[in-house]
C-alpha cells in the first residue's frame, strides 16, 4: 500500500487488506520492496524480528540489541557491498544515511525486503537526528526538508509498504505474510549458472589469462548484475588450468566477497588486504580488483602498472566511494601511462529482477541517474540570464527545479553520492544561488558559510584540539595551515559551481562568481574560498577570477589521485592581512618541500606559475614564523607547516635528517620527534 505524509496525519492508512495485497504481490513477483515500521522503536523491534523470522538472512544496521555476526553501523556500509542478504533491517531513529542506505539496498536479492524503522512520519521530519546536529541545525525547531522530500515521493512508487498494526491482529501475523514463498517467476537455478552474458566474460578472461597478454580489463556494471559471481565462476574455471603463478583478489574488504567465494567453490579466492599487495606486489598470474571505485586512484595506477593482467570490477551507480572519479578520472590516467584497456558489462539484472520497484525508488527518489538536459543553443549574454536564490523548501516543493538543479550539480562533482541530497537540503548553512533562461537552470552555485568563531573556538581549532563538520576550508587554513584567524573571520565556501555543458567557455562561470562576489561584500562576509582536488583546469578557472592559492594539501585525494588545493579570494581588510601572511607562508611551505613532498607536481605548468608568482612575495614576518614554531611544538595540528622554519634553527645535519620520517618509524613517533625538536627551537 502506497501513503503519503497527508494520509498519515489524517490517520487514514495501512489497512490491513492492503497491506496484505502489497506484499502478496511482491512475493509472488519476486520484487523486492521496503517495509516502513513508523512507530516506536520498542514497538518495532518485534516486528522487525519477525521479518527475520520469516525471511531467515537479515542484516541488522544501527541496531545495538541485533547479534553481532548479523550486525553493522551505517558506517560500515561499504564493507558489505558484493555480498547478498535477503533482507537488511536499518534503523532510522537517531541518525539515516542516504549514502548507506542505497548502498545496503544493493545487497538485497530478488524477493527481499528492506525494512525501515522509523518514528511516526511526521514526527521523523522534525527529529533532531545525527546528521541534523552535524549539518549544524539547532535540536529546537530543526526541520529534514530530504525527509519530507523522501516521503514524498513514496507514493509515485510501488516499492513503499507503510505498515501498522491493526486491532486483534494475532502476534505473528506479519511474520505470515512474509512467509509466503517468492513465486516460480524467479528462476530457481539464476545463482546456479551463469548467464549468456557472463558466461562471454567468463570466457573472455579464462582465453586472457591463458595467453598472459598485457590489458586490463575493466567490468563496469550497475549493481546487481553478478559483477562478482562471475568473477568467481572465472576463478572457478581457471583452478583447472596449468599456471606458474596464482590468481589474486583485492577489494576494500573481505566481508564483500562472499558471492565471488560461492560461485568459486571449490576453489578458494587468495585474497590479500589492499595495505598488504601494495607494500608486497607478489607475482600473481591476474590480479582482481573488486569494488575498484572505492581504492585510491593512486593505488589504482600503482597496482596497473606492475600487474600486466589485471581485471577491475566496479558499479556504475558510485555507491563504493568514488563514483563518477573512477569513471571519469581512471581512463585518462591510464590513457596517460598508455596502458590498453577493453571495457565489459553486464546488463541483465541478476541479484534481483528487471524493473525491481525498490531499485526504482532508490534511484528516482535520490536523483542517481539524474542528467542534465539544457540544450539550449541560443548564445547567452548575462543580461538574458535569471538570477534567484532558493531554499532547501523551495527545491523540496518543485520537484523539476530539484532535479535541474541537483544533475548540474552532479555535472560538477565527481564525487556525488545519495547523501550529497540529503547535504543539501538539510545543511543549516548551506545557499544554493541560481541562474536560469526561459526557466531552465544553467547555472548554479552552492556555498556553505564557513568561519565565525570567537577566539577561544579558532584556537582550538588551530591547535586541533576540535573539529567541527562543515567548515572545510575555514579548518585546513586553520589546522594545516597553521593561521586560526581563518576560523574567526566568517568566509562563504564555494562547494560546487557548474554551467550547462554547451554554455561553458562563455564567461558564464566568471559572471556567476562576480555576482556571489558583490553579494558576499554587501553582507560582510571576509573572504570567499573554495577547496578542490589541483586539476589543471580548475586551477586555471579560479585564478582566472582573481582567486588565488593559500594552502597546497600533502595527500592525494582517494577518488582523484591529486593533492587537494585552497584558493582565497579577500574581501575585508583583515582577509586581506590573513591572505599576505597566507601566500608567504605557502612560499616557504613549499621551497622547503617541493623536492620531496611536491616532487610530482614540480613540472606541470599550474604548479611553475604558482611557484613563480610566490617566490616574488616577501617572506612571513618573523613574529608570525615564532607563532608557527610554537604551534609545531604545542600543538596537535599538521606537523608539516612548521618545518621550514625550524629547520635552519637545528644545529646540524645529522639533527636536520630527523625532520625526514624513517621507513619503519610509525607515525606517531616520528610527529613526536619533530615536535621534540622544536620544543627545543622555542625553549
């Protein structure tokens, strides 16, 4: 039975008959659907139970009473993709990752069940949940505009049944229901055999792995599609074959590789950790990557350059991590380092059954597939365009300027997840700025304000003694950088930008900014900002618009493989003090570290100019060097800021080499060594 939010208030849904019917269809289909328990979780649990009785196989998520082998955090959800439940029982009450939930989803067979526990509808809007507190939204008056968004499109879906117990109803009478077998549409042998389509890449990789010619093959797939059942019926196959050498099998986590045990049996799949084939590289005759969108594309690139055969298996859908990073930055890196690759699919659902509802719902309701259909040909000038800000209610109650809004923000991103919805519309700081022609959306900015902390807050901060979600740049300028005065002024992030694809090299970026620019100034805010991982044409868009670089990050960014970058452009007179010290400051930084820390980035054109253009700075003033220096002693922030400056303080050499981390040294003792020496440096 389908209901929405206004049934609920007016008391009017789940009858008992309806439900019946609901469920009777779906079983007898083999569709899977989402059982919704809105009541009391003490009321809930028992008739989550009975799903588990009745179905058998149920993953418990967030429920701290459920047993422990069937039991995980929300967290944890990325550590199950690959295996197989026919039911996953996710409680909602104090904290519903979207990201985690559509990926959990993805795990359920054909005639399974998702049951979501939460409190009566319209109070599970208005709860203050976990992600609310994070987003910054106060416990009184806080509001979900994605829960409300979610609810609401439940009744466009047939995959949604709202159940509530009826008066002398027996105690189990829930749990018959669910008993009713799945009907004979499913096929009883699917997980038996392999499919014509698996069966081809079967064949494909057993012929591969029997010649040893150098590929990589990469098996891109939405979920669902046996991507790892048929990866073991290869294993499977190859157990039988003369070889030197083994077969392997990485992924982010054993626990996901279940199906591909099953369906390799009675071979074992050797699995090695991913920490574990990086530090040791053992020969292997092909090398599996499974769940590859969730491993650093640095990783990725080192694994593909010492295995010649190697098979990366991901899903097109993002849910491992990555997303659209994978898909659109590993190609051209293999391009890069001129590897040959042949790219295999599987189209035929086989976890569940074509147009399975919940499939449907998750996917329309969370706007995974959503494409951006601006077409408009017409050459556009700023004048034409219109400009409007909208709130997250506005977006939640025009569902067509939600979805153009939220495919050019995907556009944008390659990073974008089911939760990146739910950030927007329930994010306390969030702004989301539009421009639009003859009603279509071809521009959109969405910024967060960042910063504002008094002083005792901004110290903390800067000696990493706190952390607070959502003030991504404000932190690192503060934290890694070293300056908290990037905490205490207030500044407007900006998360996403994006244009139309046909109207893009037009300067319509570049308007978009000005405006945020103008608007920004007539409110007060200090600074405007953005954090990004350095490709080249970003950097290049941003410094184009008068943003220039403050912060250079040391690590490369899982998805991108590239170092994360911070760009600044100041407002305010005390923005601007902070953004001189700042530049200075990412001089000394880098002259220092550029040889070893930077040594990748030394010859590409965006990192020479950056350079040249710094080295023209004066260097930081000495005061602000001994703040540096104490902070490196004091604090518990980056250790790496700070090192340029203590270096020429040290007395020798053999005291200088102890600022290089040593191969078998942890890290915790070599940032206690650097912290060592510069308590001497200010002592």
């Amino acid at each position: 039975m389908l209901a929405t939010l206004d049934f609920l208030v007016l008391q009017t849904l789940a009858h008992w008959l309806d439900v019946d019917c609901h469920i009777d269809v779906a079983r007898r289909n083999g569709h899977r659907f989402m059982l919704v328990l809105a009541m009391d979780l003490d009321q809930a649990q028992p008739h989550a139970r009975q799903v588990q009785q009745a179905i058998g196989d149920c993953l418990w998520v967030n429920c701290p009473n459920a047993p422990l082998e069937h039991s995980i955090n929300a967290s944890q959800a990325l550590q199950v993709l690959g295996s197989n439940h026919l039911g996953v029982i996710y409680n909602a009450h104090s904290e519903f990752n979207a990201s985690a939930f559509s990926a959990l989803a993805g795990t359920i067979e054909a005639g399974g069940i998702m049951v979501l526990l939460t409190p009566e509808l319209p109070q599970w809007v208005d709860v203050c949940d976990q992600q609310l507190l994070a987003y910054g939204q106060s416990e009184q008056g806080c509001k979900s505009w994605f829960k409300q968004w979610w609810i609401d499109q439940w009744y466009q879906h047939d995959a949604v049944c709202l159940y509530s117990p009826q008066p002398n109803m027996p105690n189990n009478a829930l749990e018959q229901l669910i008993s009713q077998p799945v009907g004979t549409a499913i096929i009883a042998d699917a997980k038996l055999k392999p499919s014509v389509g698996q069966q081809q890449i079967i064949d494909r990789l057993v012929a591969a792995h029997d010649l040893q010619a150098p590929m990589i093959y990469c098996l891109n797939a939405p979920r669902g599609r046996g991507k790892s059942s048929c990866l073991g019926w290869v294993i499977n196959a190859i157990d039988t074959l003369p070889t030197l050498l083994p077969m392997i099998v990485t992924a982010p986590s054993k626990r996901a590789l279940a199906s591909m045990q099953k369906t390799a049996a009675p071979a074992q799949v050797e699995f090695w950790a991913l920490d574990a084939l990086l530090l040791q590289l053992p020969a292997a005759a092909m090398l599996i990557i499974d769940e590859a969108a969730a491993v650093p594309i640095s990783q990725l690139a080192r694994l593909a350059t010492h295995y010649k055969l190697l098979v990366l298996s991901s899903t097109q859908d993002g849910y491992e991590g990555s997303g659209q990073g994978y898909r659109l930055k590993l190609p051209r890196l293999l391009d890069q380092l001129n590897l040959a690759t042949t790219d295999l699919s599987l189209v035929e659902p086989m976890r569940w059954r074509q147009h399975d509802p919940l499939e449907a719902l998750i996917a329309g309701s969370f706007l995974c597939q959503q494409k951006s259909h601006c077409q408009t040909a017409t050459p556009l000038t700023p004048t034409m365009l219109d400009y409007h800000q909208v709130s997250a209610q506005q977006l939640t109650q025009q569902p067509m300027l939600l979805q153009q809004v939220y495919a050019l923000l995907m556009l944008s991103h390659y990073q974008t997840s089911p939760q990146d919805l739910r950030n927007l519309l329930d994010h306390a700081t969030n702004q989301l700025h539009v421009w639009s022609y003859e009603h279509t959306v071809v521009g959109v900015t969405w910024l967060s304000q960042e910063g504002g902390f008094d002083d005792e807050l901004a110290h903390q901060v800067e000696l990493g003694q706190r952390r607070l979600q959502g003030h991504l740049l404000a932190q690192i300028l503060a934290q890694q950088a070293g300056f908290g005065e990037a905490a205490r002024l207030t500044s407007w992030r900006i998360q996403r930008i994006a244009v139309a694809p046909n109207l893009q090299h037009q300067g319509v970026g570049s308007v978009m900014l000005d405006h945020i620019s103008l608007l920004a100034r007539q409110q007060g805010i200090d600074y405007l900002g953005a954090s990004f991982s350095a490709d080249a044409q970003l950097v290049d868009f941003w410094a184009n618009n008068d943003y220039h670089a403050v912060w250079l990050g040391l690590t490369a960014d899982a998805a991108t493989g590239l170092n994360s970058i911070q760009f600044m452009l100041p407002l305010s007179h005390p923005a601007q003090i902070l953004f001189a010290s700042l530049r200075s400051h990412l001089c000394g930084y880098l002259q220092f570290t550029q040889s070893d820390w930077f040594q990748h980035l030394c010859n590409l054109p965006w990192f020479l100019a950056m350079h040249e253009t710094l080295a023209e700075l004066p260097q930081l003033s000495s005061a602000h060097k001994a703040r540096l220096l104490k902070l490196l002693a004091h604090g518990n922030s980056n250790i790496h800021a700070g090192m340029y400056i203590l270096a020429p303080l040290l007395a020798s050499s053999d005291m200088q080499h102890l600022l290089t981390k040593g191969p078998q040294q942890s890290k915790k003792v070599y940032q206690q060594q650097v912290r060592g020496l510069a308590l001497q440096s200010v002592s």
